[in-house]
C-alpha cells in the first residue's frame, strides 16, 4: 500500500494482491484506489469507525464495495494479467519515443510537483517540454532549470510562448516535439508511475489507434467545492478499457462522436505525433486563455474519429488531479465548461457541416443529456447540488457559440512543424 497525493483525509492505493500487507486504517474518511495486479478498478471512499479497522476488515469493506477479493489475494493471476505485465515490461524498456508537454502560467510550486512525479515514471523513451505561457517573471523558467539540473537522465526543454492561450502553448511545443507520441498533461496533477507504459500499451491494441486518453483521479476531496466537483461529473471516465471508432467500434450512443467528453480530457491525453501535425495541431480558437474557454481536447477527439481512427480510454494511464478547492472557483470552473462544451459543439459543425442535420435530429435528446437530472451526464448530483451551479453551467453553454466565433476572428495562425521532415503548414481554420 502507498499513500496517495492529497490532503488530510487518509488517501491509500491499495493493491488486492496484497491486502495482508495493509496497515490499520485509523478512524474517519479513507480514499482507497484499488488496483488488481497493478490496474486500477475502483476509486473508494470508506467511512471508518473511530475504532479504525484491521487488514482483514478493510478487505471485507472492499468486498462489499466491488465484489470477491478471495482469487486475487491468493494471487491467481490469469493468463491476460500475465500477458499484460510482460507486455508493460517490454514497452517500459523499448516502447515508441514520447514527448510529455506540459503548458504552465504562472504555477511554480504545482509545476515542481508535477516534473518529479514524471522523472518517476517507469518508462525509457521520453522526454518533457515545459511551455511558459504568457509568463509575467522568470520562475518557471528557473523551476525546470533546477529541476533539469537534479534530473540530468531526463531530457527536458524549455519553451516560452508569448500569446496567451493553452492551445498556443501546446501547438508551440508539439512545433519541435521529437516523439513518435505527444503526451499532454497540466502542471496541476502528479502522474502513476506506469502512465507512459500503459498509454503504449494501448496505443497498439487495435488498428489504426491515434489517440489515447486515461483515468483523472482526484488528488483530494477535502473541501465542499472538490466534492460537488465530482458531483458535476469530475474528470474520471471509469476502469474499464474501451477503444472507440465511427466503425466496427462505434458505442451505442446516438450523440456520438460528439459526446467525446466522455472519452476523457486535456490533462491526460496522448496523440499520434504524425497525424496530429497532419491535422494542423489543436484549433487556437478554442482553450483556456480564448473567449471559449476550452473545448479544444474535445475537438481534437472529434478530429480523431471523424478521420476515421480509433481512440482508447486506458484507465491504467492514470493521473492524479489538484482540483480547485474554493467554491468561487468552482462557479467560474462550472460557467467555462459550458462555454468550452458548445464552443466545441459549434467548431465540430463548422469542421464538418455535413454532420449538422445529425445534431438537430437529436437536439432534444441533447438537451436532455445536458440539463437532466436522471441523463448520464447528471446522475451524480444529489438533491442538494446547487441550482445556482446548474443556472452557470447553462449561461455558459448559451454563450459558447458567439465565443468560439469571436475566438476564430480573434485569433492569429500558428505554424507546425515537423522536425524530420521540415515541412510546415498553417493550423486548419
């Protein structure tokens, strides 16, 4: 058992294999990540009596949260665990090369935090690009300096880009990105240490795969903002492995390919360097820093599949995320994401108008995913959950179009660059 990231409340990652090992859980609120030989399959919060409880009494609290433990503990790994392993261990040493970017603003401390969790990361082929965006000093710039200096085994680049803007920031590194797979994560999470490995490993279980997501766990839950966070819908996307494609892998949803939030989100998403750059990089009409506020990862998933390729949510690429802990953050966080939803919805429609008749067929369909109650989207929130939060939400979604439009007439061509061949093209419009 490792103790997690986070604050106060007692946070374990807890492996079923090895649950005699446990030490005695003292009373109040535990988080315990699962994992069944190394897999996450279960994110838990436990309330524990005053008393604490034992090894053998945390795994009976386990079992009754996620079912029989009995196969594992006695190690009875099956034959797809042991292939797996071997797999991850094979790519760990000689997997594809992969660039982890990294877009930061002005976040030292957080930036610090995340770097040392990627020089832990079990894997041979990497290296990392830090891009400064639109910094007001140089302390980012002496972070990664000192950081390089203490970590002289991991290649690391520093990139300053001026415009404001995330998507600047990341077109900017993936410009000189020397990896066969870009690898974007935020300056506000901490990485598992086989984050790269599992992200190859699901680069190359199906055809034609371009992108692979993983899990966003939260780093905390200690304050009343994180929990409705997650209450909203917050960034994890469950445990279980799915690859997506508009083909033989299309889900049984008649919002796809447009519900791509639910495949997962910026802080943790990788991309086939090649295509990426073929597809002229992220839209800088869209993204933290623009009048849309985001939506950019979301249109990059939908650029994915609408070409044709396959997208795998991996729940083993696994992060853990710092969320906003006040709740005036929370109300800001909740109006941008419905401002980044149907600015993304909108620059979907405009890459492919052929599609928009699919929309309004569906739009009450849409309309119901998006403000009901009972609708996938929604069913987490208990009866308390704020309408104010609710009321943001949608005056940020009625003003998404106008916003990704204003970001399109705003905004300035980037250009990418593919080091190996040296041809350059302007980002699509």
């Amino acid at each position: 058992m490792v103790t997690l990231p986070g604050g106060p409340v007692q946070a374990f990652d807890v492996e079923l294999s090895n649950l005699r090992g446990l030490p005695p859980v003292k009373g109040g609120l535990a988080r315990l990540l699962v994992r069944r030989d190394g897999a996450p399959v279960s994110f838990c919060v436990v309330d524990v009596p005053p008393e604490g409880l034992g090894p053998a009494e945390v795994a009976d609290r386990l079992a009754d949260l996620i079912g029989p433990v009995a196969d594992v503990e006695e190690g009875r790994a099956g034959n797809a665990v042991v292939g797996t392993r071997a797999r991850r261990r094979h790519l760990a040493a000689r997997g594809p090369h992969m660039t982890v970017q990294i877009a930061t603003h002005n976040r030292p401390g957080p930036l610090r935090r995340c770097l040392d969790s990627v020089a832990a990361v079990d894997y041979a082929a990497f290296d990392v690009i830090v891009i400064d965006n639109a910094p007001r000093d140089d302390e980012t710039r002496a972070v990664v300096d000192a950081w390089e200096r203490a970590h002289p085994d991991v290649a690391v680049r520093y990139l300053r880009e001026p415009v404001p803007g995330a998507v600047r920031a990341h077109n900017r590194g993936l410009e000189v990105a020397e990896g066969d797979w870009v690898v974007r994560t935020d300056d506000d999470v901490v990485v598992d240490s086989q984050w790269l490995a599992a992200i190859a490993d699901a680069a190359t279980c199906a055809p034609d795969v371009q992108c692979v997501t993983g899990l966003i766990l939260p780093a905390e839950i200690d304050t009343p903002a994180q929990e409705l966070l997650e209450q909203f819908g917050g960034y994890a996307r469950g445990f279980t492995r799915r690859c997506v494609d508009i083909g033989t892998h299309r889900p049984d949803d008649p919002l796809f390919p447009y519900t791509t939030g639910r495949l997962g989100s910026g802080a943790n998403i990788a991309f086939d360097a090649t295509r990426l750059r073929a597809r002229g990089g992220f839209d800088n009409a869209l993204g933290p820093g623009t009048p849309a506020k985001g939506g950019e990862d979301l249109l990059a998933l939908f650029d994915v599949l609408i070409e044709g390729g396959a997208v795998v949510y991996e729940p083993s690429a696994l992060v853990w995320h710092w969320n906003r802990r006040d709740y005036a953050s929370l109300q800001r966080l909740v109006h941008d994401y419905g401002v980044g939803l149907t600015a993304y919805l909108t620059a979907a429609v405009v890459r492919e108008p052929r599609l928009a008749m699919s929309m309004v067929r569906n739009a009450a369909l849409a309309v119901r995913h998006a403000l009901g109650r009972s609708s996938l989207k929604n069913c987490a929130k208990r009866r308390d959950y704020p309408r104010e939060l609710e009321r943001r939400e949608l005056r940020g979604m009625f003003a998404g179009p106008a916003a990704y439009l204003a970001g399109r007439l705003a905004r300035t061509p980037d250009r990418v660059v593919n080091p190996h061949t040296a041809h350059s093209r302007e980002v699509a419009t």
